[in-house]
C-alpha cells in the first residue's frame, strides 16, 4: 500500500440550517472538518449547504482538501437548477446522477464516512455507506440523529459488524478511530489484490 496516500473521510448531514439548536451544529461540523484536515485526511462531501457545508468551510479554512460531489451534470446545473455552492470546495465532480447517485459516488469515493445532524436525507446516505461496507462514525449530539440511525440498525445486529459503527460525542477520538478502520481497510484489500 502506498503509504502517501490520504485517507478519504466523508461527512453527511442536514443541508438545511433552520433547526433548533442549528450554531451549535454548525460549529461541531466546522470543528469536525479542522480536525480531518489536521490529520492531513481528504474531506468528501455532498456539494451543498448545512451541515456538510460547515465541515468544508472548517476544512477548507484549516488547509484542508476538500472534494464536493454534485448531483449536477456540470457547472451551470448545479448553480440554476440545483442552487449550490462552491465556496470551501478545492474540487467538484459533477455526477449528473441526481442526489442518490451522488451520494453512492460520494460513499464509493470515500475509506470511512461520518454523519452529523441530519434529516430524512441523511437515513438514505446512511444506508447508502452501510450497504457500502464502510466504516461509519456517527457524531452524538444535541440532535436525534444518533439515536434514528441506531434504531435503523435495530433489528439488522446479526447482519453487519458492529465494530465497522461507531457512536462518539468527541469529534477528534470519533476520527482518529475511523482513520485507523480505513487503514486497516486499506491493507486488508491490498493484501487482498497480492
């Protein structure tokens, strides 16, 4: 395994911001995206507002890379019909696949993946990187998130490994534990392809 190569931490959450509680959200998703350009990972998000907005803004600003995946076809599609941004963003790729086929490019694209706040949208890309097989992080918060996720995972215990799920309330140990999954990940496959 090349040893230089980043590791691709993506973060999902709410795109809309009018919510209880929403600067406190808003900070722990800046405060997550400094901590994964501080451990010199790649930051994968869905190109749009809210919360992973906040983690690209926290990244970004921190030096971060910070790679958007649009549901657009190219540029204009994604400022006209889709009114998204590309602020904090180093890179956008323009799937053209709409939201669900963005968000299993993003969650293919990515070693691990982190979900924050977020609404209905996010219990589809949840299951998007479950089904995936990734490393998941779930930051707990001062929102039910967590505890939609979990409930979702309910009654599915003897079909997955829990110890690929993790549930943390501290952003820096939640990441520095998914980075050490997606290494592992990383040379099981090498050693897989030997």
């Amino acid at each position: 395994m090349n040893d230089a190569q980043k590791i691709a931490l993506s973060v999902y959450g709410a795109a809309h911001s009018s919510y209880d509680k929403s600067l406190d959200s808003l900070e722990k998703a800046a405060e997550l995206g400094k901590i994964i350009a501080k451990h010199d990972c790649t930051l994968t998000i869905p190109a749009t507002t809210g919360f992973p907005f906040w983690a690209a803004k926290g990244a970004y600003t921190a030096g971060g890379q910070v790679v958007g995946f649009s549901p657009a076809a190219n540029e204009r599609e994604h400022h006209e019909v889709y009114n998204l941004p590309h602020k904090y963003m180093n890179m956008i790729i323009y799937s053209g696949f709409g939201n669900a086929g963005s968000d299993l490019l993003l969650s293919r694209s990515s070693d691990a993946i982190i979900f924050g706040y977020g609404g209905l949208e996010t219990a589809h890309e949840f299951w998007v990187a479950f089904q995936e097989d990734k490393p998941i992080g779930i930051l707990k918060g001062e929102w039910s998130t967590d505890e939609i996720l979990f409930g979702l995972l309910r009654g599915h215990e003897h079909s997955f490994d829990h110890s690929r799920i993790i549930f943390d309330d501290d952003p820096n140990r939640l990441i520095e534990q998914l980075i050490k999954k997606a290494k592992e990940n990383k040379v099981e496959a090498f050693h897989l392809k030997k």
